[in-house]
C-alpha cells in the first residue's frame, strides 16, 4: 500500500479562491520551480524542458549570490556595474556556461550588458538567451533553495508563477541522507529540518500571493499521474497541454541536462515507498513525529509503530534553531540593504 492518499489540501478553501493578481493572462511569465531539496524538482524541471514553448536551464547558481550581493555592484545605470554583473553570471561555477550555449561569452555579456538597468531584467536576459538558443519563446527557472527564498523571486520577478514541488518528508529525507551534505551524526536531523524550512518559508510568503502565482505539486502525483498533472502544471502556467503534448511529456524525462544522471528512464511510482527500504523504524517515526502537523495536510499516511530516541528529538530541534537563525540573519542583511537601496528598482522591466 502506497502511504499517499489523493486527498490533499495544501491551501486553504479561502486562499484558493482570492482574487487574481495583476499579471494574470499576461504572455511569458517566468516560470519557477522550487521545494524541498530532494523532492523532485529536477524530474519536473526535465520534464518541462521538453514542453515546445519553455526553456528550463539545468541549476543554476548566480539569482541568489547576486540578490544577497547586490549591494556591492553598485547602481546599475553605470554601465561598468551591469558588465561587472554580466561577469559574474558568465564567471565559472555559475552554470552561464550552459545558459549562453553556442553564443560566445563576450556576445553573451553584451547581451545582459544591453538589459534594463535593473538586475531582475540582467537576470531575464540571461534565461532569455537560453530560451532562444532551444528556439522558445519562453523561459523558466529551477533550483531547489529558492522555496527559501521565494520572496527574493517575486521582487525580481513580480511577474513569476512559482511551482513548489512537495515530497513525503519521509522520502525527501531518506532521499537527502545519502547526498553528504551534513556529518553523518546529525544527517537525519538536519534533513528533517530542511524540509521543515522548505514549507514554512513558502507558507509565510503564500500570504501574498494569489493563486495564478503559486501552485503546489505533490511529487508523488507527477509520478503516479505523469499526463494528469502536466495537464495541471500547462493549465497554470498557460502552456498548450493538448493531448499529444501532455501525452509525450508525462512519457519522458528526457531533457537537456549537465550531470551524468540518467533520466532516460520512464518515470515510475517505484520512488514513493523506498524510504521503508532506506530508513530504520525509529528514524522514520521520528520523521513522523517531527512532521505530524503536515502529514494529514499533504495527505501523507503515518505508520511507524516504532520508538524513537529523544536525543535525535532534541538534534532536530537544535538543527530547527540553526536554521531559523540563519534566516533571520540572513532576512536582517536584506532590511539594512533595503534602507539603502530602497529607490533602486531590482524587478525585471
């Protein structure tokens, strides 16, 4: 038995029904995927790279260092502040490699160089010239860490529909152990808490927004229900999401891609319960615990029988205060900026 059940209520009847935003219907809007690392994000970000009228980039890593270090470039109606930009896009380990494809990095600079004197419309140029490389008329954006930073996005992309993607956290974490992003000794507790930080920061700005701006996607369903919920994601985003479309999407995960994973296999539910293979009892009930407020929620089925140690309670806990901490150092930087950059416009034009 799949420990997933189809009803689900990420929001409120209330939120589901506000009013639309301001950009509703408007042609292109940026569509960004994010979550909980390790919950699917990259399947989904393959799969709608191969949709004819979107261009997704493998992840990236230059949207967030730029918005926390936006202050240092200075304003960018000087032209020598949007080529330094332009530098720190294309510089290596940024992935602007992959996003200028064939055109050369010089022609590249002098593209983001030629944006708006805004760093959201640096940025849009940038994914703009992907999209033009795979011949489509639109672009989007992928990486995980942006649920934590969400509200980072809508002030550069006032314009953006945002897809956060949603795993079981038993699965999510199980699927996180392995990564080595943490010591071994509190790997289980810290990918407890990403999880937990994932949804609280997308819950805390959901409150602004409207419901042609967000849209949650169970990981479980895209692989249960592959054409179903392209179908959903198309409606959304104002895709074309025929039949043969939606039919040869939700067939594939073929999409261009940079790291060695394979992702020319069919997708299949196999995923869902592997962390009863992965996760010793206890580790799973303290997942459960942890999560119980969100389980019923996201329609997550509880069945661990199993005791777990108090001592990785308190861990999880500890882990919790570290990164809220952080966040809230990080959210006190950003005020400062703010006070000082107030009355330079970062969205895209």
């Amino acid at each position: 038995m799949l420990p997933v059940t189809d009803h689900w209520l990420p929001r409120t009847p209330a939120w589901s029904s506000r009013e639309p935003s301001p950009f509703v219907g408007a042609p292109a809007r940026p569509l960004i995927v994010g979550g909980c690392p390790r919950s699917g994000t990259t399947l989904l970000r393959s799969i709608l790279d191969n949709h004819p009228e979107i261009a997704i980039p493998p992840e990236t890593n230059f949207v967030l260092p730029l918005w926390h270090q936006r202050s240092g470039f200075g304003d960018l109606r000087r032209p020598e502040r949007r080529r330094e930009v332009a530098e720190f896009v294309f510089a290596p380990g940024r992935g602007g490699r992959r996003i200028r494809g064939e055109v050369s990095r010089d022609e590249a600079i002098n593209r983001l160089f030629a944006a708006p004197p805004t760093l959201g419309s640096l940025m849009a140029a940038c994914f703009a010239l992907y999209a033009e490389g795979a011949g489509k008329p639109r672009w989007g954006d992928k990486r995980p860490r942006y649920a934590m930073f969400i509200g980072a996005i809508f002030d550069l992309f006032p314009d953006a529909q945002f897809v956060n993607v949603v795993r079981d956290p038993r699965g999510a974490v199980a699927s996180q152990i392995p990564m080595g992003w943490d010591p071994p000794d509190v790997a289980l507790a810290a990918s407890i808490a990403n999880w937990e930080a994932s949804i609280e920061r997308v819950d805390a700005f959901a409150r602004r927004l409207r419901p042609d701006q967000l849209l949650d996607l169970r990981y479980e369903d895209l692989v249960r229900e592959p054409e179903r919920e392209v179908r959903r994601i198309c409606a959304f985003a104002g895709l074309a999401a025929g039949a043969t479309v939606a039919a040869t999407l939700a067939a594939s995960r073929q999409g261009r891609r940079s790291t060695p994973e394979a992702v020319g296999e069919p997708i299949s539910p196999a995923p869902i319960a592997s962390w009863r293979e992965r996760l010793a009892p206890a580790d799973v009930a303290l997942v459960e615990h942890v999560a119980a407020p969100s389980l019923e929620r996201f329609g997550y089925l509880p069945e661990a029988g199993a005791a777990f140690d108090g001592g990785a309670l308190a861990e999880v806990r500890r882990q919790r205060r570290i990164r809220r901490s952080r966040f809230r150092r990080v959210a006190g930087r950003e005020l400062a900026r703010r006070a000082v950059l107030d009355r330079r416009p970062v969205a895209a034009a």
